[in-house]
C-alpha cells in the first residue's frame, strides 16, 4: 500500500513543504522510521529528531520552520493528523467476530440488537439486553438483567456482573472485571462480617477500559464511570466510586471507596485515592502521588501526601539537598562554637 | 417494597425515635438518600450530614441525641444493623448457576457434594473434589486434585490451578488466579533458569478474594491464607506467603515471597511487604507504606521504609517543613556573620 | 517416595559431611522442615537456622564449615542442586491437557505442529500458527494471525490477542493479556479521541510471564519482550516498550509507553517507570522505586524520585535524621540568641 504525500496532505487538511508527489509507504514513530515512512512531530522536545529520524516525510504543526532537506506536511494537530493517516494506512487488521457463534449461551429472554456479533462461548444470562452493533468475544460472561448499549466492543475473557449497565461505543478489553462485590466489612469481635453490595455499576457511553481492571460494584446506589473517560490497565476503582466525564486514569491506579472524581481529572500512573474525597475538575495527580486529603478543581498535585505542585517540587528539592544542608548545620555548629570559646576567652581575660 | 419503621426496628433490635408507622420505601447512604429511604450513621465525622440527608430515617449508634425531626433508630452497631436492613430490603436480586450445566467439562473422577452449581464452560480436572452447595460460574477453570469446600461462591474465568486447597464459604471473584508458579529462577552467567514450584496453595473457610487478585504456589510446602481473612481486588500474593486469620488484605498491596502476615493484620491499599518478613499479629500497615523490616504486633507503621506511624508522622511533618528550616538555617548564618563581623571589628577595633 | 543422601549428593555433585545411608523421604524449606526432610542454605543470613531446622540433611555451599549434628551436602550451587532434587522429589504432579479437545475451535487455516496440546473451550482464530510439542488450557483465547513457538505453555484464560508473535518455551500463567491496545488517545476540545493501536507484542523465547500480566500492543511497530525475560505478577508494560534479553521484572512493576529497557535490568516489585526513557543494561531498580529520568547501565537506583543507592540512601538517613536535625537547629538558634545578649549587654555596659 502506498500514497502520495498530496493524497496523505488531502486526507489532513496539510500543507506540503516538499515534494508533493512522493510515495510514502508506511507509517512509523519518529525514532523508529526507515526511508519511505511518514511520521510526525507533536512535541517540541522532539525537534532536533526531525534531522535525525530516517522517515521520508513529517508531520509538523503550522508553526515549525523547515530546517530539513526532508518533506514536511504542516497541519493544525499533527497527533489527530497522524492517527487519521495512520488508520488511512491500516490493512482490515482486526477481524472481529460476525454473527451469533452456536456455542454462544444466550438466555431465553436476552435482548438482541441488530447485527449483534458474540463470539465462541461467551455466557449471556436472563434479562440482558444487547443494543445494536455491539460485539463481544470470546469467554466473556454477562451476569442476568446487564444492559450493553450499541457499538460497544468487549473483548475475550470479561466479566460482567449482574444488573451493570454499559453505554454505547464503549471499549472494554479482555480479563477486565466490572461489578465484583465492593470491599466491604463490619468488623466484630475482630471476625469480619459482609456487606452486601446490592447495588450496580454504571459505564457511560465512550468509555475506554483497560486490561485486567477491576471497577467493583457499589454497596447500594451505583459506581459510576462518566462519559467519556478512558480507563488504563491494571487500575482498580472500588464501590461507589463515581467519576466525571472525560477522565483519564492511567494504568495502576487505585481509587479507594466513595471518592468523587471530577470532570476532565487525570490520574497519572501508579497514583492513589484514599476513600470519601473529592478532586475536582481538570485537576492532575501526578504520576505515584498519593491523595490522602480532598483537591479542589484545576490544579496539578504531585507526591505523597499530595500536594500542590509547586509545594510538593520545592519540598522534594529540599529534601534532595538534605545531606548539604546537614554540611551547613555542621558548619554553623562549628562557628558558634568558635565565637563562644573566643567570648569565654575574652571573658576570662576579663575576670 | 416498603416496610413501617416499626418492623425495621424489630430486624435490628433498633429503639425508635420518632413516627413507628412511617414507611420507608429504600435504603441508601447518607449524602446520595432520598425521601423515603432509611440511611445510617457510623462514623460520628458525618454527624452533621443529619441534618443535611434527604432520608427520612437514620440508623444511629445507641449514644447519639436526636437534634433532628428525622426519625432515628438507635442501635448497637449502626453499620451492621444496617447491613441487616438493606439485605432485607435487596430484592432476589443474584441469580447463581443452578444444577450442572450441560457444558461444563467434569473428570470422571471428580467428586461432587450435594446441590453443586456449577456454570456452562467450566472446566474441573481429574481428582478434583466439590463439596456440598458449592457454586461455580461460567469459564472457571480448576485444576486436578484441587479440593474445594462447602457453599464456596466461585465467579466466572477464576483459574484455580491443580492441587490447590480451598476452604469452606469462601468467595472468589472473577478472574482471580489461584496457585500460578512462585516467580522462583536461579540465575547462571545472567540466564535464568526456573525453579520448579512444586508446592500448593491453601485457602482457608470464610476468606475472601477480590477481582483479579493472584495468589502464587510456594515452591514447596504451601502458600497459606488463613481463616477468615478478606483480601481485595489486584492484590499480589507471592510464594510461601502465610497470612494468619482474619487479616485484612486492601487493593493492590502486594507481598512478596516467604512473608509470614499474623492473625487480624490490616494492609491498607498499594502497600508493599518485602520477602522473607514477619508482620505480627493486630499490626496495621497504612496505605502505600512500604515494609522493609519485619514488624512487631499491634503497631501501627507507615511511610516508605515503614515506620512506627508516630515517628512517621513526625519525620513526615519535619519534611513538610523543610523550606522553613532552610530559611531559619540561612537566618542563623547571617546572624553568625554578623556577630562575627562585630567581633572581628571589636578586635580590629582593639587592637 | 524415599532416597539415600548418597543419591541426593551424586544427582548434584555433591560431597557428603554425614551419614551417606541416611534416608530422606522429602523436601522443604529450612523453616518448614521436618524430620527426614533435607533442605537447603543459600543465603548466609540464615546460617543460624543450620542449628535450628528439624530437617536432616542440608545443602549448603562449598565454604560452609560444620557446626552441626545434622548431616551436610556441600556444593556449588545450592539453590540451583536443591532445584534439581526438588525435581527429582516432585511426583509427575502436574497433568497437562493432551490431544485436541473437541470442544477447542479452531479456524479452518490454523497450522498446528506436532503433538500440540489444546484444552477445552480455547479458541483459536483465522492464521494462527502454534508449534510443536505446545500445550494451551483451557479457555484462553488467540487472536487471528498470532503465531506461537515451539514448546510454549500457555495457562488457562489467558487472552492474545491478534497478530501477536509469542516465540518457543514461553510460559505465559492464566488470566494475562497480551497484545490489547495502548492506552493511546489525543485530546480536542477536552474530548479523547482514540488513537489507532495497530502495531504487535513480539515475545522472545524462554520469556516467562506471570498471572494477570497486561503487555499492550504497539501504536505502530511493536512491544518487544527479549528472550529470557521473566516477568511476575500483575505487571504493567505500555506500548511500544522494548525490554532486552534476561531482564527481571517483579510483581506490580509499571512500564510506562516507549520506554526501553536493557538486557539484564532488574525492576523490583512495585516500581514505576515513567514513558519515553532508557534503562541501561544491568542496572537494578529498587522495590517502590520511580524511575523520571533515563538511567546508565550497570548501576542501581532507589527512591522517588530514582536516584543512584548510595546518594538515595544518603537522603533518606537524613530523611530520617530530620527530628533531630530540627532539635539541633533550635539549639543553635538558642546559642546565638544568648551570644547576641550577652554582646547587647557589653555594649550597653560599654556605652
């Protein structure tokens, strides 16, 4: 498969600083590129491998100069530009499965869309409703009376609880484990003793789920994942968590139970949430930070116990330089030892 | 559904305060209720959340002053009286795998108790042992000679490798994997080569494990859970780990091989426990503290080397202040200048 | 099943200090063990229990001296000999699947080598190849177009999906994901858009893999996992990562997108590496610590942020040393204020 650079500037809406007429025959990451390649530049950090990298073309947003004797195409989001080329590229790579497969357990009373697609042995219980388009894979289970809107796209090997609803054109990949019971125990006589979690999960439509995440069902009421977030692998989000819309929490996450998270909130890699806090919109945790008090909207909080930023930055190089400030401690002990043996000196001499 | 205050107060040996003859129609936590539900407060912290609920009834500990027209229901253990009530209130609402499913794959050697569920797609190997009214959903797969116990609840794609021992009432979500090889190499000029992993795992009556937990086999002998124990979600379990009874096991803590955790433990989540450890009996880990040394009984620690939570709290406060003590610090050397300067001077003055 | 020492110490090319006739009737390890067990002693720091273990027999190196009643075999290697007579001790104890199960579905253009392995309920998609002599439980699921080595077992619900290449005598434990998408999204106006995962996952020979692992696909080229790398438990690996050859990555570790990792790494449990970096060759990474910064070969790093040992050390004994340093200051400050008076006081006597 191949395209002309012009074909390729069509498709994003790009200018061609080059020539327009060369072929480009695959698609690949700046570092990684050989000739023939397209590729792109996003982050300015990166600058210095456009002489570098072995791709026959970039793509660049409008502002960057042309330094290289390679062709360039400049266009508004070289990212978005990128990832539509890189789909205009991809062969029909992923053939999901097609149809309803025999071995599929379907219960009498599911609910079936149009042009639902469920793959071998996958368990669908009583009450469940399948909306149109959705496809499923194999091993996967859906407990009695779940709804899955249209669309959507559940991988091998999932497992999906009892009376969980899914939105529509949500993604859930395979091992991933939706409304297992929350965590939940009264302790006496130090035995501990059950809750019941009788209540449900919710996922709004656009969601993105990971691999081997577990999102627990709430003990009454519902968890619920709002619309639009994406959700790492290996994250565990527990009962009656609700999260906001348009959310990112990156892999290893945990968020502990009853925490509210906003609207638009990252949670960078390997954070955590203790249970019954609020963070508010657009606020970033920053990568292994741990949240041990509320957050208030828009801010970045690093470290743990969590903390503004900026604060959290001045105190870590504080404690970087730890081992110099014992050096001046030392150094003043030392002085004022001086200054008082000369002072007790001079009283001497006095008395 | 609905039910008088009065016949809850009877299900929970509960003293009214207020309308006996009041229905309540739902049961819900304390900030998300409505009218008509009944809620309960546990934790004295939400005490002015009274007020503020839209629950026409609360469930409160026996000390607590009505300063509400809502009417309250004194008892003992508000959170287990409470777990009593929203049981009652729960509709039939999981529906288990009822006799043995057509599709599920039995040796023929394999011992069934009375009243065994077991799911479509399970797959229970040769010598393997199933004890009365033990449930088992759809695709769990367990290994030969696996013994499992009485009313145990296992979820869907649960993976019990071979000769591993589960207790009696014990419940397994769903894509927990029980009894996978310890992660054991001896390495020879910089390759690894496997060491086998020859022992089990025993689980204990009335333990709990989370979604997509992983409990290794030891190496020999037997990785033990004891009695009673509840583990959560994403939680690692190495190689000959013991844990004593009714410990209690948060989100993605994990604990590495050869730890020995006493009885009535608590790890709080992502914590981490160094190999070859002893953690004693009614010790408390906070959460995302990392244990390096083994730990006495009934303390609690915290902080990353772990520590005794007080002298955690105050190594942790003197960091928070660091950028403090760096000003008082520079302060001090200019004053030692100063005085210094003044003495130099004195004496220059002198001499 | 019973041995005499003398066919322990011929099976490891060992000397015997003891009574070469004795009898051992099993294995365990040197806390465990009991009458007519032999263990072993790799680690100097439990010499100590060479007095205190019921076993009867003990490996141990070649320099250890004797102190003890007990009988002793000296050699090389002793984990590595304890290894080989664990082996030799282990009845046949784990039955792998055998044949083709009829209920496995595979695609009418698989290409199965010889004396493959598949158990019940897998299913194997359109182009796959699996070669000679490999077993596949229960359940899991491969993905169109994958193609798996020679002598690879792969435990029970384990999912890979398309296009994976998963080389010869891999051991890949149950429930883990390969091949699912990055975590891959560009955001526009506040909304993720999906980035396109269409790269691979490339596993090396002799790869291990352990129980609830997610290895993500490429965005474009493909995730490496060299040959010899043994990976643990719930593990996180990104995109794009690229791990070398006998490489060590323990439980919980997270491996951020396009990060490469050398030959011979060791990650302890619970680290975290952030995206895009390079670690060297041989270097170590301790438990808990997070990697920010790319790292040179050959070294070892701690803390978070990663900092070489000794300098991580270094800050966290003054970490520790913070109250003291704090009581030390305020001395300091006292001194100065009692020089400064008693300055005051001279020069008000003087004038």
């Amino acid at each position: 498969m191949q395209k002309t650079l012009k074909e390729i500037a069509q498709l994003i809406d790009g200018e061609i600083d080059g020539d327009a007429n060369a072929l480009i025959t695959g698609v690949s990451g700046i570092k990684e590129a050989s000739k023939g390649d397209i590729t792109f530049l996003a982050n300015p950090k990166y600058l210095p491998l456009i002489e570098k990298t072995h791709a026959s073309a970039i793509i660049t947003s409008r502002d960057i100069e042309k330094t290289t004797a390679k062709s360039i195409i400049r266009t508004d989001n070289p990212s978005l530009a990128f990832a539509k080329i890189v789909s205009s590229f991809a062969p029909a790579e992923v053939i999901h499965p097609k149809g309803i497969h025999p071995t599929a357990i379907l219960a009498k009373d599911a609910v079936l869309g149009k042009d639902v697609a469920i793959g071998p042995y996958v368990v669908v219980e009583q009450g469940v409703s399948i909306a149109d388009r959705t496809i499923i894979y194999a091993g996967t289970f859906i407990g009695h009376h779940s709804k899955i809107g249209e669309e959507t796209l559940i991988y091998s090997n999932v497992s999906i609880r009892e009376r969980t609803t899914v939105g529509s054109r949500v993604i859930i990949h395979s091992g991933t484990v939706v409304g297992a019971d929350g965590f939940g125990f009264v302790s006496i006589d130090g035995v501990h003793h059950k809750i019941p979690q009788s209540g449900t999960v919710e996922i709004g439509d656009d969601v993105e789920i990971g691999a081997n995440v577990t999102i627990d069902r709430a003990r009454f009421d519902k968890t619920v994942i709002g619309k639009g977030t994406k959700i790492d692998n290996l994250v565990q989000i527990a009962h009656n968590v609700v999260i906001g819309e348009n959310s990112i929490i990156v892999a290893q996450v945990g968020i502990s139970g009853s925490t509210t998270i906003g609207k638009g909130v990252t949670l960078a890699g390997q954070a955590g949430v203790a249970g019954h806090l609020t963070i508010g919109d657009g606020t970033i945790v920053a990568g292994r930070a741990g949240v041990t008090k509320s957050i208030p909207a828009n801010i970045t909080v690093s470290g743990f116990p969590a903390k503004p930023h900026e604060t959290a930055k001045r105190v870590n190089a504080a404690i970087q330089n730890l081992p110099k400030l014992y050096d001046t401690v030392a150094k003043l002990r030392k002085k004022i030892e001086e200054l008082e043996k000369w002072i007790n000196k001079g009283q001497s001499q006095k008395n």
